[in-house]
C-alpha cells in the first residue's frame, strides 16, 4: 500500500479525500454506511452566525452530468453546531474543517472567534455569499472584499485558515493571491458554477430561486484547470473539488496541483463514493510504483 498522508497547512490527513461542505451534513447520516475515520477529512455544511431555512423549494434540480442547487446555507447556526454537532465530529479520528459563511466581515468574524475556542482543525471561509453591505456582490468576486475579509478572519483565529473561492470570476488566480496575501493558509476550489434551467412548458426557471450552483461531472474540466492555474500562481496549499467521481478524477485533481481532494455531488449518486475514490487511489498508486501520494502533487508536464 502507498503512503496515502497529505499535508495541508500544517494539518497531517491520512488520506487527501474530505466530503465537500455541503453534501455531507455532519457526518451522522454516513456514518451508518462506513466510519468515518476512513476520511481524509470532512468539510462541514457551511455554519452562519444565525440559524437560516434556506430556499424554498423546488431548490435541487438535475442537469446533464449534474445537478444545481440552492439550498441557500440552511443551517442551524454556530451556537447549535458547537453544542450538538462539533463535539461529536471531534471523536471521528479525522481532521474536521468547520465551513462558514456570513452576510457582513463582522458574521464571519463572529464565528471564526466562536470557533477559535474549540477544537476543530481548521476553517473554510466561503467567500461566495452575498456582501450586504456592498450592494449584494459577492465577497468573492473582487479581490479588494477578498483581501478584506479573509484579513479580518485571520485576526480572529489561530486556527488554519482555507479560503474557498468561487469561479464565477474573471481571474481566480488574482482572487487566489489576494486572499493569500491576507493570510489564508490554503485555498480551496472550485465552488459551484452559476446556472439555471427553465421549464419549457410552464416558462418558469426550475428552481425557486431562478439560478443555482452546477455541480457534478460537467465541471470537473473547469475544475482542474482552475486548479492548475491557482498552483502556480500561489505558495499556499491548493484543495481541489468540482465533479470528482473516481479515484483516477482524484489523481488527476492532483496532478494538476491539488494538495487533497474534495468530493460533492457523486456522494449524492453514490454514499460510498469517497471510500471507494480512496481505495481506487490506493490501487492506482500501487500499479504505478508509487510508495507515497504526494509525489504525484503538480506533476502535470503541460506540452509546451
């Protein structure tokens, strides 16, 4: 067997595959099927500083070789994922990265102070939500907000700090750097890309909220190549996500530079699927004559 540990921002993972936040609630539901020991990681459903409903429905739909979504954040709030869900997570035996997310700089930092007091391992700060207070834009989207909002949640915790970005912007390579450059830890992406499906017969969009995040096997080419341009163009870990299915998906995610892997949508499809993209990993690794994952991080030889 290959050596399957990663590090990322200074936290060992036994294996470089975590859930994506979002797809795997905390953990509770899964761990019916396999423990969840057997995880890299797990990225927790992204916490607000309030509980949130989320959308109305119809906020799930299908699409070819995906899916979209707008669950709109529905989640209970900080203080009830620290009373009911963190300390449960933490007896796991993996490493937990609490996923938040917030409406102002002053929600984020909140939690991120709440969190600062805890055991978690580390934070995965969305930039993708709404800046109410600049008009409705993403933080995301501009490299100044950014900048401002992962500076402000680096000042609140000592815990590593992942920024996850979003890709629904011109240059994510800039937002990379700019995020970087106010002391992420490591980066994470991509997020879901921005869609929309009508129903022809009754002219309505499918989804209550008109648009809603594409995720699946449809991304995973925009995926790697985002991931590919943000490893060159930053120092700090990468994380990878967007449409990874298999274990041989998970190679090529970092190949192209990825430090470890998030899986998403094919959980939906398949519960087990990060065990098996583990275990496919494994049996790649061995067929290839490599004792140790890491070796194959940023490996991709582009023709030049």
């Amino acid at each position: 067997m290959a050596k399957l540990s990663v590090d990322v921002a200074g936290v060992t993972l036994k294996n470089p595959i975590i859930p994506a936040s979002g797809v795997f609630g905390y953990g509770r539901e899964y761990e019916e099927l396999f423990p969840l020991s057997k995880l890299g990681g797990i990225a927790t459903k992204g916490t607000t500083g309030q509980p949130r409903p989320g959308n109305p429905a119809p906020r799930i739909a299908e699409t070819p070789s995906g899916m979209l979504n707008s669950v709109g954040l529905q989640n209970p709030g900080i203080d009830a994922f620290l009373e009911k869900e963190l300390p449960n997570l933490l007896t796991k035996d993996t490493v937990i990265l609490a996923n938040i997310a917030g409406s102002t700089i002053e929600e984020c930092v909140s939690i991120a102070q709440k969190l600062d007091a805890t055991d978690v391992h580390m934070i995965e700060l969305n930039i993708s939500c709404p800046n109410v207070k600049q008009g409705g834009a993403a933080f995301g989207v501009h490299c100044d907000s950014a900048e401002a909002i992962t500076a402000a949640v680096r000042k609140a915790t000592t815990k590593p700090l992942i920024v996850k970005l979003s890709p629904n912007v011109t240059s994510i390579t800039d937002i990379a750097k700019a995020v970087e450059s106010a002391g992420a830890d490591a980066v994470s992406l991509i997020n879901t890309v921005l869609g929309m499906r009508i129903n022809i017969e009754t002219k309505r969009p499918i989804l209550r909220n008109n648009v809603g995040g594409m995720s699946g096997p449809a991304v995973f080419p925009l995926a790697v190549r985002m991931v590919w341009q943000t490893a060159q163009a930053v120092s700090i870990p990468v994380i990878g996500m967007g449409g990874v299915a298999s274990g041989a998906d998970a190679i090529e995610m970092m190949m192209a530079g990825a430090s470890a892997v998030q899986v998403g949508a094919a959980i939906f499809t398949d519960p087990l699927a990060p065990v098996h993209i583990i275990e496919e990993m494994d049996a790649w690794l061995d067929a290839h004559g490599v004792d140790d994952v890491r070796q194959i991080i940023g490996t991709v030889q582009p023709w030049s």
